[in-house]
C-alpha cells in the first residue's frame, strides 16, 4: 500500500488545477520525493491528457466551445476559430503536464475510496483502490468530472423505438443523420449547438420539459446569484444543477443561425416513445428515425460509494468544495465548480483548505 499526503483523482481541468496548487506550496511528486517530503500524486483514468476535451465531438470548434478558461499560470495557446478544440485542447493539456512537470499516472482506474481499518495498517488515512495497487491518502481530492455519466431519461416504450437513440457523449458528426427525421432533446448548450448542425443537413424536431429561458445579457451578478444557488443546493445534499437552468440561455451565434434557418421551434416534451416515432401531450404523433438525448450529465462519483456519502436525496453534503460528512474529502469541478474558471478556484481552494486545517499535515512518505 503505497503512502501520499493528497491524492487527485482525475486529470482534467479541476485535477491539473489542483495539482499546480500542491505542487507550487511545497508538495512533491511521489516519485521525486525525498524523505521528509509532503507528496502528491494524480491518478488519471483516460489513455492520454486532454480529460473529456479529447472525447467531444469533432466539429465542436475553438470557436464555437462554450467558454474556456486558462489553467493556473499557462495560457490557452492562440488556435484558429476553426480548429477542433478536441485536437487543440488536448494537446494543451498535455503541455501542461510537462512543463510544471506534474507527472500524471495512467491509464489508472479508481475502484473505490474508503475509510482505513484496524487491518489496513494506515492509521487515519482514506484508502484508494485502484486497477494498478492501492494507495494510503491523508487527503484525497476528486476531479472526475461528469463525462463518463451521460444521463439519459427513461421514457415509457424507448425499448420499442425501431430507430437509433443515441447521447451527446456518442455523437459524432451531423452528416450520418442525413435524410433522417432527428427529434432532439434537451435544453442546455450541447442541445442547441447539435440543432444547429443537423438542422442543416436534414429535418429537426426540437422538444424541451420546459420552456427556455433566454437571457441575452447575462450581468455579473446574476451569475453570482446563480452560482449561489447551487452551491445552496450541495450544502444541503440535493443534486447539483447546472448553472444554465438558473440562469437561462445565452443566445450565443448557434442559436441565431437555428432560429433564421426556422429549426429553433420549441415543443413540449413527447409522453412516450413508440416504434417509428414519439407520442406528444396533445395525442398527436411525430415520426422519428434518430432520438438524439443531450440531457446532460451527473457526477461520476461511483467509486465514493463506499464512504457512504449520499443522502436520501441523491446527492453529496458539499461546502466549499469540501465533503461535510467526511471533511478529508474534497470534490473540485462538482456543484458550482463545473466550469472551467469554476473548476480552476476549487483545486486552490482545496490546496489552501488543506494547509489550513488545524492539525498540520505530516510528514509525506517516499513511497517504493
């Protein structure tokens, strides 16, 4: 069982932010470390770096990414509006990486985080459980993000549907829908973007569970209050929501060019779904080749189970990005740390939470 001080679960944007922050106060690299040294390691489950940038879908351009923030102390390189941010993104990660040498394990697959036993002989200590050995942490600081549970409803008689349903996570480029009628769902920016693309190439339906609200001038202190909110609603254990449900929809360039194309028309969402297409609330039917799910995502948190975290409302008690029920816990990119400028602050925050506590981090140990 191998020792560390702070452990990072995840390499994406929270996760490198996080370990710049341990690395700049002092921390070391495990395999660098030295006796006496305070350590940290980062655990990363994907093949390469780049977190979910490298898994979007390829005509999501630099242009058109729904806003990016700089990780701490390195700028986003200049990219051409028209470039792939899953080829411009990535790449930037992974120079990150190298340049403040953060040395980053993977492929390395978290199983499960649980508190230490009489029989584990690490006194004190979360036990992380992975796919590549097991490691004793004082602190552990989870960034795994949401890309890995897309979230898809259930809807009476989806077994039935003849056709191809499929989430945004699987998407892949407008063109394979040509000629097909594609019902798309959802009422975030990945839904509105996607109606955008296929919308040229073949026919739409677009239906919402509600109707959006649109927001043309999103002030500063609107978002604040909005970020408020969720945060309110981890601190109290309910699940998180996304920010853009309390703030309402900016109409960015791919809304504009949906709604002068005519594709921007909302309808009600189906009440089932049937072989050849779906029920609407009116009884009447609407004829689908292709369901297309952008409903989102939820925190992909699985491996915390055994910490028995969750409340009987489905979430996580979070302050501050610090777990309230198990305070050697942190979750970064979670709640109101989704975003990415969201995401930077928490890996500080939870660096400067953790020299802060009242009992003084020991002294690392160089692991073999």
């Amino acid at each position: 069982m191998d020792p560390v001080d702070v452990l990072v679960i995840g390499a994406g944007q929270a996760g490198l932010s996080a370990a710049y922050h341990l690395q700049r106060r002092g921390f070391v690299p495990v395999r660098r470390a030295s006796a006496g040294d305070r350590t940290f390691v980062v655990l990363d489950a994907e093949e390469a770096a780049g977190g979910a940038w490298q898994h979007r879908w390829p005509s999501l351009k630099m242009g058109s990414v729904n806003g990016i923030y700089e990780l701490p102390d390195y700028a986003v390189p200049s990219a051409d509006p028209q470039d792939p941010s899953r080829e411009v993104l990535p790449a930037y990660f992974a120079a990150y990486e190298q340049r403040f040498a953060l040395d980053v394990r993977r492929p390395v697959r978290v199983r499960a985080v649980r508190r230490s036993t009489p029989d584990d002989d690490a006194e004190d200590r979360l036990i992380v459980e992975t796919d590549g050995g097991t490691w004793a942490a004082r602190y552990v600081i989870n960034a795994t993000g949401t890309w890995t549970r897309p979230f898809r409803p259930h809807y009476p008689g989806a077994a039935d549907f003849r056709g191809r349903q499929l989430h945004v996570q699987e998407y892949v480029s407008a063109e394979e829908f040509a000629g097909q009628r594609v019902v798309i769902v959802g009422a975030g920016v990945s839904a509105l973007q996607l109606l955008d693309e296929v919308s040229v190439v073949t026919d739409t339906f677009w239906v919402t569970r509600s109707e959006p609200v649109w927001e043309d001038d999103l002030s500063p202190e609107k978002l604040s209050a909005a970020v408020a909110g969720v945060e309110e609603r981890v601190r109290q254990g309910l699940p998180p929501t996304s920010i853009v449900r309390v703030t309402g929809m900016h109409r960015g360039p791919w809304v504009q060019r949906a709604e002068e194309r005519g594709a921007l028309v909302r309808h009600p969402m189906f009440t089932r779904i049937e072989e050849r297409g779906v029920r609407m609330p009116d009884g009447s039917f609407e004829p689908a080749d292709v369901i297309l799910w952008a409903t989102g995502f939820r925190a992909a948190v699985k491996h915390l189970a055994p910490l028995r975290l969750r409340t009987p409302q489905g979430g996580i008690r979070v302050a501050n990005g610090r777990s309230m029920d198990e305070p050697r816990l942190f979750l970064i990119g979670y709640g109101p740390s989704q975003s990415t400028v969201g995401a930077n602050r928490a890996g500080r925050d939870a660096v400067l939470a953790i020299l802060s506590d009242p009992e003084p981090l020991g002294v690392g140990v160089v692991s073999a």
